[in-house]
C-alpha cells in the first residue's frame, strides 16, 4: 500500500511536509517558447492558471471573474500555422487571431470535441457523429482558405463524449451508452469496436442487481488514457483497460468507485489514478494475473465513517465470464483520503505529486510518501557529507 500524505497547509498525524520550489534557472533561456494565440476574457490583471484536465484550464484575475476554456475544442495544425476552433459551427484563425474561414452551422448540439489527424485533416465529435473536415490552405488559384466537409461516421449510437489520439495510426471514441470505437487514422474505417463492458450475470443477488442497474450514466465512458499498447477508459463507476493488439478488454474494476469515474491518468510503472463523484482518489496497479496476491481492499474514509456502503466486490475473486477471461487485473494499491464530495480531476506532477480539486472547495496537495521520506533522507546524507560529519565504517 503507498503511503500519501495531504498537503497544502493541512499535516495529519505530523506526516505532511512543504517541499521548496525549484526554479528552471538558464534552462529557460536555452528553451525559449513562442507565442501560439491570445485568449481574451478577463479585464484585469490574469493572476492564476489552472489545468483542469486533458483538454480544460482555468484563468482567475483581478477583475473576480474565474474563466474555464475548453482547449479540446481547440486544434492546432502546426503545418498550416492555424488553428481551429469548435462550437455551432468551426473556424479557422490565424495568430492574429483573424478569423480564415468557417463552415456554416453544423448542428445546434455543437462540436464537443476536436482532435488533429493526418492530411491536414481534423476529426469533430457533433453529437452522435463523427465528422471529418479538411482544411485547403490558399494557392495560386484561389487566395482565399477553405474549410471542407469529407466524411460523416455515423457508427456510433449515441452522444459522443471523449475523443483521444491514441498514437500516429489510431484515435478512440467514447459514447454516452458505453460504446469504444477504434478508428484508423488515414482512411477513418473502424478499427475495433467494444461495448461489452457491463454484462451482469445471473448469478448475482438481488442487492447487487440494484446497485448494478442499467442507468445511462452506468455505461457512459467519460474520459480516456493511453500508454503504449493500451487504452484506459473511465465507464461509469468502472475502469476498463483495452488492449489495442488484442483487440479485447483484458483488465477491469467494475466498481472502481462507489459513483460515476470523472478523470482518469495513466502513471509510470504500470499505474493509473481515478477520481470520482463519490469523493475518492484511488491508485491502481496493472498486474499480470499469475502475480496477484490475496489482499484485502481498505474500504477508506467514507465506509469506515458510515457515508457509504462496503464494497466487497473489490476484495473478491472475480467470478464472471468476462473478467475470467482477462489476463491482467487492476489492483487497488492506495487510497487518498481527504475530500467530502466529488472530486472533479487532479492533475499529476512527475517530480511534485498530485494535486487534487473537489466539490468541497478543497484543493489537496499530495506527496508520494516513500518518495519524500527517501528524498528526505538523501538530503540528510548530502548535509552531513558537506559538514564533514560523515565517516566511513571501519
């Protein structure tokens, strides 16, 4: 089990430490970054940024006003020096911010997502479809840019709500009735497709068919991660782990969180972290299954106050035919237990820890424990060798 510890100014049982800020130095100087685009919304001075998510940030100002920008509805095409923008309708804008082109009113859901494929190309979540548009950059014969409408996809059944670029050959999709859909980059044909994420079996009780009812939400995939050769996708309270060789699930929580999963990363190491509506954020570790252990799961801090009920499905043997059939398993390996209400994403620091916000207008400033106290350490030795304090045993 890892050991976190809370920070930002609150210190359970003494544990919690302030680590200092290192500064980027003349790195920064050797690196220097060019201005991609303006966003103007504030009419004071802009004090605070915040990633949200994959695609969301956050800006506060002295002017009172906290702004929320959806980058996923924004795509730059490097090549072009453009980028685009997604609403009722897509446009082109140039650095200037001098609007090229727009298509005209494509639907009155809007586009909810935008991601860049090859040949100049972008794919649009609008509702249910899939649209693919490809951008014309002037020539001799024509001075003007265009914006065309290639292909409708219209595989999916419902909403679309996440889409992801996977890696240079493949992108996924996720719809509001659980549907996972794997497309090629290049032509757009379907690559795999999966929906068998929730299949109860007979033998469950009466309980567990209750809680397990088929709501919409149940089924919803909210969010995606990708590293290497699998897919990790957020389905309601559950956490799926497709294989994109294998074109099968083979690893599964399907009651990852007592409540609908909201953000979802994948970590070094073969792990992944989770947050909920249900206020908790779990670490999970992709085993094979020939290595699992036997361990009980601990229940956290709102089972053990009574505020939800136990899930005991988390500490047994999975029984049903899908689950036999994987290969891996998602094991629980650390709880972080501070937030009251749901916790709506955190974002992950390789070097710093996580940082975690909530309905409870929390934000929570977690260490990774056996890292800090290694570094604690390591210090120490660095201190007393430069004293002179440290010998050599005999």
């Amino acid at each position: 089990m890892l050991r976190w510890l809370i920070g930002g100014g609150r210190e359970p049982q003494g544990l919690a430490e302030k680590s200092p800020l290192q500064t980027i130095g003349e790195e920064q100087s050797r690196n220097p970054y060019t201005e991609l685009l303006v966003l103007k919304a504030h009419h004071d001075i802009v004090r605070f940024l915040v990633q949200l998510d994959g695609y969301r940030f956050a800006s506060a100002g002295d002017d009172g006003i906290v702004v929320v920008w959806n980058a996923q509805c924004l795509t730059v095409l490097q090549s072009l020096e453009v980028w685009l923008s997604g609403g009722n309708d897509l446009g082109v804008w140039n650095r200037k911010l001098d609007l090229l082109c727009k298509t005209s009113h494509i639907s009155d859901t809007g586009i909810s997502a935008l991601v860049e494929i090859p040949n100049n190309s972008v794919a649009a979540a609008v509702g249910k479809e899939l649209i693919i548009f490809r951008l014309v950059a002037p020539t001799e014969g024509s001075l003007e840019w265009n914006i065309t409408e290639v292909k409708r996809l219209l595989d999916h059944q419902d909403n679309i709500l996440s889409l992801i670029n996977i890696n240079d050959v493949s992108f996924v999709t996720g719809s509001h009735v659980g549907e996972l859909i794997i497309w090629d980059v290049l032509d757009w044909t379907v690559q795999a497709y999966e929906r068998n994420f929730w299949d109860p079996s007979p033998q469950l009780d009466v309980q567990q068919e209750i809680k397990l009812c088929q709501k919409p939400n149940d089924v919803s995939i909210h969010h995606f991660s990708c590293a290497e050769e699998n897919v990790f996708a957020a389905v309601g309270r559950g956490l799926y782990v497709y294989n994109l060789q294998m074109k099968r699930v083979i690893a599964c929580q399907k009651t990852a969180h007592d409540s609908n999963v909201l953000h979802i990363a994948k970590l070094p190491n073969r792990q992944l972290i989770s947050c909920s509506e249900d206020g908790s954020v779990r670490i999970w570790e992709l085993r094979e299954k020939q290595q699992l252990v036997a361990e009980p799961v601990p229940t956290g801090f709102f089972n053990m106050w009574g505020f939800g009920k136990v899930n005991k499905q988390a500490s047994q043997p999975v029984k049903k035919e899908q689950e036999n059939a994987t290969s891996c398993s998602l094991e629980l390996i650390g709880d972080l237990i501070g937030h009251s209400s749901s916790v709506e994403m955190f974002l992950y620091f390789e070097d710093h820890g996580l940082v975690s916000c909530s309905a409870d207008h929390l934000i929570i400033v977690w260490k990774n424990g056996e890292r800090e106290s290694g570094l604690r350490s390591l210090k120490l030795f660095q201190k007393l060798e430069e004293n002179g304090d440290l010998y050599r045993a005999a």
